[in-house]
C-alpha cells in the first residue's frame, strides 16, 4: 500500500483528501505541524507528496526544492496558484505534476497513480518489452531483432510513456507532462522536434509504424 502525505494547510481539504485517498486504498498522513514539516518528511515513510504552495512558516516551492536535494521523491504540487509562472517554477524545482485547485477528484486520482507507476512500478525493470521491441531503461536504448538505437533523454521519456500505455492513445500534452522530468522545460515545439527525431530512428530499426499518430488526439502505440 502506497503511502501518500498530504501538506496543505487547510484542515478541511487535507481531511477531505485524506479520507478519499484511504478510500481508494492508499495510506495517508496529513501533518500540521509546518514549522517542522521537512523534518516530518524526512522521517516518514512516504511514497509521494501532495504538496500546497501557500503554506505557513516555508512555501511549497522551498520544500520542494529542498527535497529534491536529498531524495526522488515524488511531489504532486496541488494548489489554488495557476499562473504559468508558479507551474514552471514548480517543474524546475522537481514537482512530477501539477494540480490546480479546484481540481476533480478522479482526475487527481489517475495522476497520482500515473505517478506512482512511473517512479515505482518499473523502477525494478530496467526493460519494457512488446513483442520484439525491447526499451532498456538503463541504457536508454530501443532494440528489434538485433539492431538498437542510443536514445536521448527526451526520446526516452517519450517511448517510455508510449510503451507503459500501450494501447491507449496518449495525448501530446501527457507526453510532455512526462518529459517535465527532465532538467529544461518542454514545450509543445520541443515535443514535435523529439518526436520528429525518434521517428528517424525508428526508421532505421524498420519500426517506421511504430508509433501511430491519432490526428487531434495524439499518439499510441499498438501491442495487437
């Protein structure tokens, strides 16, 4: 059982969220004691991080940033501030996502457990496998029938996205939202060139079809 703490500051919000996540199976924590809160976390047991930006004593900008020198921790940053600025900024510092309030529950949901499974489910296996397609992690390198490709950071994350939702159309702004791990901020012009890059490569490994562009929807790829 994954187990997720919820820093926000309002004791209504934080129990809702709490109650809802328990519901739906995970274990929760909702500490409000902020004065201390780095040290809490720091203590506990924790698989992701739900994380307010106004917050008392240091905002959610300075705990991320100060997480993200020790630890990968996974931060979801949750709050009623949705400038750009505050969304970039939250990026750069190591947030996984994003999440303005007011936000649906279920969507929230579905992107905590896309987070959890990209930083947990395959952290273990290093390559991810249809038919004779092989993705190494590891090495960052796709692979078919004894030829392989060097990927780049970008490209990786964007096959790694395609291949953990194979069969499932994945809109451009998810696969950036994948990227945004990565140390620059991706946009929807660097997400074509890298796409555009990759699909060259595919090219040479005779995996031109690989990747099926779904117009006005985005991108999958097939496993049938």
């Amino acid at each position: 059982m994954y187990h997720i703490m919820i820093i926000e500051d309002n004791e209504k919000i934080r129990k809702e969220l709490c109650d809802f996540l328990s519901k739906n199976g995970y274990q929760t924590s909702g500490p409000d004691d902020f004065e201390h809160i780095l040290k809490i976390i720091q203590n506990s047991k924790v698989d992701l991080l739900l994380l307010d930006l106004n917050l008392p004593v240091v905002d959610g900008h300075y705990i991320c940033s100060e997480i993200r020198k020790k630890s990968n921790l996974p931060i979801i940053v949750v709050t009623s501030r949705d400038s750009e600025m505050d969304e970039l900024i939250s990026m750069n510092l190591g947030a996984d996502d994003f999440v303005t309030k007011p936000y649906n529950l279920q969507i929230l949901l579905a992107r905590i457990a896309r987070v959890l499974q990209r930083s947990y489910e395959h952290e273990n296996s290093n390559i991810l496998k249809i038919h004779d397609i092989a993705l190494d992690i590891s090495k960052s390198t796709l692979s078919y029938k004894g030829k392989s490709c060097d990927l780049t950071k970008n490209e990786l994350r964007i096959m790694h996205c395609l291949f953990i939702n194979k069969n499932k159309i994945v809109s451009r702004n998810e696969l950036m939202q994948h990227m945004w791990d990565c140390d620059l901020f991706v946009d929807d012009n660097t997400l074509t060139v890298n796409i555009n890059r990759l699909r060259k490569k595919l090219e040479l490994l005779q995996l031109d079809d690989l990747i099926v562009t779904k117009r006005g929807l985005g991108y999958i790829i097939y496993e049938d």
